[in-house]
C-alpha cells in the first residue's frame, strides 16, 4: 500500500503543506514522494501555501538532492515560507546547496512546534 507522503490543510488565510520524507531509504522511493508533492502544489494558487517539510531518518544522494532542488525551484510560485526539521549535518549541507542554488528563503528548526510557530508569524 502507497503512503501519502504529502498533505494540504487549511490555515489562516493560506493553507499548510506537509512535505513527510521521513525514513526515506532508496532514490525511488524519494522521487516518487517528490513527483506526488509536485502534483498537489501544482493545484494550488500562486502564494497561498506554508510549507513544511521533515526528512527525519532520510538517507540522501546526489541524485536525491538535485531532486529536492526541482522540487523546490518548482515550489516557489506557490509557497509563501518554507521550514524543514529533521536535519542531520548532510542534509543541513544539502539545503545549503539547495537554498545557494535556488535562492529560496528554507528555516531550518529543531522540532515541529518552533517550525510551526515561526510558519504562522505573519
């Protein structure tokens, strides 16, 4: 059975998305989490999105990491904030990469509260 691994619910005046690459293991199972969040933000109207994304438990590789770097390129029309938690000391060198080569503005916090908090700070 296929989990969902990306979920829209709403907020205040926009509506959270929930990017859940936890325990990912293989490169498929990544880019598959990837194309489903591509196809539900695709829905959604320009700036009307908070997105957080957790990729606690996550094993990255390069092929993975230019993935993300798509996602979130593709991502920016739609989202207003971005926070991720979950980082170890490779996937905090990889948003690093990804946020110097996309330019996006990602928070990076140690647990989902702070994350969520910061998220609905106007």
């Amino acid at each position: 059975m296929k989990v969902a691994r990306t979920s829209i619910r709403p907020e205040v005046g926009v509506a959270l998305v929930s990017f859940d690459f936890t325990n990912i293991r293989t490169d498929d199972e990544a880019f598959e989490a990837i194309r489903e969040a591509k196809a539900l933000v695709s829905a959604r109207p320009p700036k009307s999105l908070l997105a957080i994304t957790d990729v606690s438990g996550s094993r990255m590789s390069l092929a993975v990491i230019a993935a993300l770097r798509e996602l979130v390129s593709h991502n920016e029309p739609y989202v207003i904030k971005s926070a991720v938690i979950g980082l170890t000391v490779v996937h905090r060198i990889a948003l690093r990469q990804i946020v110097n080569l996309t330019g996006r503005e990602i928070h990076e916090f140690a647990s989902r509260d702070v994350a969520m908090d910061w998220l609905r700070t106007p």
